[in-house]
C-alpha cells in the first residue's frame, strides 16, 4: 500500500495535467485497484471525479466512453451489447468479480496498456481511439505501441462501423489474469485479429479470411501463417510453446463463431 | 482532510488522512463487519455498497465516499439475518468468514436480479472467495434461495 500526502478533486483536466506533470509522484486516481498494489510515497492523488468523465455518450456514429466510467458500466450497456454482440461482455466478465469491475475504471484500464488486459485487447479489435489531454486523439494501434507517460486519458471512442466481433480467452481458472486472450473482427471481408496476454501487449493484425475454411490443409496453413507474425512468450501461466498452440485454438474458435 | 458520509443511513462528519481506505474508515466507524481479507483486491470480503453498488472497500479511497450513501452488513441487519438463517439452515457455511462480503453480493444481487440464472449468479458472486466449503454447499443453498433448478 502506498502513502499519499493531499487528495485533490481538480475542477478541470488542465488542473489536473497541471499538477500530474509538476510532481512524478503526483498521480492520476482511477479505481485505485492497481496503484493500490504499489508502494509509493505519492505526493498528490489527482481525483478526476467532478468532470462529468463517468457517462458513456452515444450517437449514430458511436460512443465516447469517458475514463472514470466502471468496467461494469461497459459491461451492462445494453447498447454496446447489441452493437457488438455480446463481445464486451465477453471479455469483461471474468476479471475477478462484480464488486471490482463497479470499482476499476476504463482509464485505470486502458492507460497503462498492461499485457494481460482484456480491456485492450477487445478495444484494438474494433475501430477505436483514445483521446489523450495532451496529445489529442491516437488510434488505439498508436497507442499500444507507445508507453505511458504523463498524460492523461480522457475517453476512450469507438465507432459504430458495423463490424461484427466475438472475444475469446484461456484461463486456469475463472477469474484469474487470462493465458491467452483473442479478439477477432470482422469488417468489408477483412479480419482484424489481436491476441493479448501472451503475454506482451495486445497486438492486432489485419489478414484476409481464410481461402477455404472447411479444407483442413488451407484452415492449418492459415492459422499458421496467422500466428506467425506473433511473438509467444514464457511466464508462470503457460510457455510459449503452449500459448502458440492455444492461439490456433482460439482464434479458431473465434472465426467459427464469426461464422463468415 | 473531512468528509461527510451518510454511513448506514446516518449522516456523518469525520476527519480522515487522504490515503485512508473505505475499508478502514468504516471500521474506525464501528463497522466491523467490514474486513480485510487479502493484499490484491481478489477476495471480496471487504464488500460493501457505495451508492447502492457493490464496491470493494479495500481499494476505495474514503476520500471518494464524500457525499455518498455508504451501506455494510450493519445496515441491512433484518435482510442479512433472513439470509445468513437460511445459508445456516441448509448447511451451507462452515467458518463464516467470507460471509460478510458474500452476503453484501447476494444481496446486491437479489436487488438487480431477482430471478438470475445459475450462470448469472455463479458470475455475480465469483468475485466472493472462500476458504472453506469448495462452493458447492453455497451453490446448492443459493440455487435454493433464487428458485433456480440446479444444474
Ligand atoms: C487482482 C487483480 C486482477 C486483475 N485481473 C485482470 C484481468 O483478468 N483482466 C484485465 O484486463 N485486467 C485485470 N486487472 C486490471 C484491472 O482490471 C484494472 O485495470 C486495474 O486494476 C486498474 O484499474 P483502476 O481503475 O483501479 O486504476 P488505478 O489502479 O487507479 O490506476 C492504474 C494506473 O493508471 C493510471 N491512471 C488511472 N486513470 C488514468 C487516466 N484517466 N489517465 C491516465 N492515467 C490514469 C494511474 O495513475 C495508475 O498508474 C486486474 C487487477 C487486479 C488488481
Ligand atoms: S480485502 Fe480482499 S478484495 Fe478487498
Ligand atoms: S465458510 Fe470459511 S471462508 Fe467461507
């Protein structure tokens, strides 16, 4: 647990980045769930709470999700279920419970792009941007592929583009940080694959479908060539022997229910 | 720093440190019920309800509670009771650790969904750890409790 000498709740995202980039140990709050595993000495906890960042705005185009909303508030809108089918769901459902997911929040979720996040493996599945106080609007491609710094995550923007996606994840058990997570879409023919947790950050690939789904030798040359632009690694939940055999299995699985 | 919570339905004023956790402020309230059950926010036996909704206290800053409604299992003592007499009755609880946390989440489950499915429930309450019963005793009382056929 860390100590934390002032707690702020800023009237402004200039307040709040103001402070962020004074002090190194002055941080942003989101649920507190992670930052409280740290042992720090923080200087000043940035509270964004008053900012009106806790709605999910929707229009035709799509939604803009701001950071202080909880993961169950993605989880329970009954929008975003219809409009991806369930997918959000999905990959919400198994982090540890229903009482953390109402306390972690999308920015806690997103910002600090952790390898194991289903967050961010679901979002790089889908037409998405992040808009960053600092740095305005990154592609969530972009982003992944940078480090967190010290800016701040204010939503995160998902288009509606009409594509369809299913979410899979390996887990050992329940609730436990996945083996391997896969989202797949589906968009004008093309898929875009992402594979998380294994155990590097999220990473997404664009390929064409398969020639022949339903001939063994054209589906395994395939997955092969899919899972070939990966990199698999090694930690206690599995080898990368193992997750580079699991990722044919899910992303089959995930194609299967795409169904295309 | 102050805050002003309403605690179990009573309004209160009370001066806390700013890295002071929900958890801990409750318990300085008198709220033993609450409890530390783990480092890693996985167990969910400091469950309680913020504004109506499960949260864990653990990890909640008290600082975040200002001007909200705040409810432990001190707060619904008759539903609690109701609850805890029928876990008893069908033998479903052994050393009773985890029931805090656990009674909070049924609860809160009964509340936004009164008639869930078994899948739904096990979701609910798959943030609730116990080291006791391997579930299955909790499971067969709760499929009892919401009506479910089991499966
Ligand atoms: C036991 C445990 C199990 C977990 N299991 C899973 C899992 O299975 N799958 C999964 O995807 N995730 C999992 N997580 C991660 C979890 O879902 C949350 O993402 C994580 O706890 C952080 O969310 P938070 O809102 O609590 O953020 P915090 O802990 O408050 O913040 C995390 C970091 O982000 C920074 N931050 C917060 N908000 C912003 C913002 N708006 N802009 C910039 N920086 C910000 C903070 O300063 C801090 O550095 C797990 C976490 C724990 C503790
Ligand atoms: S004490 Fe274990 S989740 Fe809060
Ligand atoms: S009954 Fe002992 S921890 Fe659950």
């Amino acid at each position: 647990m860390y100590t934390m000498k002032n707690y702020v709740q800023v009237q402004s995202l200039e307040e709040a980045y103001e402070l962020r980039t004074k002090n190194k140990n002055n941080v942003i709050l989101g649920g507190n769930l992670w930052l409280k595993m740290t042992t720090r000495d923080l200087s000043t906890g940035i509270d964004l709470c008053n900012l009106g960042l806790d709605r999910i705005e929707e229009d035709e185009s799509g939604y803009a999700i701001g950071c202080m909303c909880s993961l169950r508030d993605l989880e329970t809108n009954v929008s975003m279920e219809t409009e991806f089918g369930g997918a959000v769901k999905d990959a919400l459902r198994h982090i540890v419970g229903v009482q953390f997911r109402n306390t972690a929040t999308v920015g806690g979720s997103v910002f600090p792009r952790f390898g194991f996040s289903d967050v961010l493996t679901l979002l790089a599945a889908l037409d998405c941007e992040v808009e960053l106080f600092n740095k305005g609007r990154v592609s969530i491609k972009d982003f992944i592929l940078d480090s967190p710094d010290h800016d701040i995550l204010v939503k995160v923007m998902i288009k509606k583009d009409k594509r369809k996606v299913v979410y899979e994840t390996l887990r050992m058990t329940e609730t436990d940080f996945g083996v391997l997570n896969c989202a797949v879409s589906v968009k004008d023919g093309k898929y875009t694959i992402v594979l998380g947790a294994a155990p590097r950050k999220a990473k997404m690939v664009e390929v064409d479908p398969c020639s022949n789904w339903e001939d063994k030798e054209a589906k395994d040359a395939w997955l092969e060539e899919v899972v070939n632009q990966y990199i698999f690694g090694t930690n206690m939940r599995g080898s990368k022997e193992y997750r580079r055999a699991m990722a044919k299995v899910l992303i089959t699985r995930a194609v299967d229910r795409l169904g295309v | 720093m102050k805050i002003t919570v309403t605690l179990n339905g009573k309004r209160i004023e009370a001066e806390i440190t700013p890295d002071m956790m929900l958890l801990d402020f409750v318990r300085s309230q008198g709220m033993k019920s609450v409890k530390r059950g783990c480092d890693t926010g996985n167990c969910g036996l400091c469950t309680l309800w913020l504004d109506d909704k499960p949260v864990l206290s653990c990890s909640t800053l008290a600082a975040r509670a200002n001007g909200k409604k705040v409810t432990t299992l001190e707060g619904v003592q008759e539903e609690a009771k109701e609850f805890s007499d029928f876990l008893a009755g069908e033998g479903a609880d052994q050393c009773g650790f985890c029931s805090p946390g656990f009674i909070m989440a049924v609860l809160a489950l009964k509340k936004e969904n009164p008639n869930p499915t078994a899948e739904e429930m096990k979701e609910y309450l798959a943030g609730n750890l116990c080291r006791c019963t391997g579930y299955q005793s909790q499971y067969r009382a709760l499929c009892k409790y919401f009506g479910i056929q089991e499966v």
